[in-house]
C-alpha cells in the first residue's frame, strides 16, 4: 500500500486576478518601492523578499 505525498505546488492566480494586480500597479506612484522603504512600511528582507511582493 502506497502512502500519499505532499507535493507542493506553485500556487497560480486566475488571469482575472492577475490583470486587476497589474491595474492597481499602474495606479500607484512611480516611486512607491521607495516610500515603502521611507514610511517603514518595508523595512528588511526576510520571507518577504521586496514591497512589491508585500503588495502581492
């Protein structure tokens, strides 16, 4: 008897989710990487790896 795995599969957004995200990337200041960093709402790198992926 086989016992199931636990594979991980990479998690994919429907399209429909993927272009609102890039609407609202749009939408944002162009140097909104920079006022993360600024108004500490970004300030070291551990799991999440940049502002945009904290957005995400």
């Amino acid at each position: 008897m086989l016992l199931p795995t636990k594979v991980k599969v990479p998690m994919k957004l429907p399209p429909l989710l993927d272009t609102r995200f890039a609407q609202f990337l749009q939408v944002l200041p162009a140097d909104y990487h920079e006022q993360a960093y600024a108004f500490k709402a970004f300030a070291r790198p551990r799991k999440i790896k940049s502002p945009l992926q904290l957005l995400q």
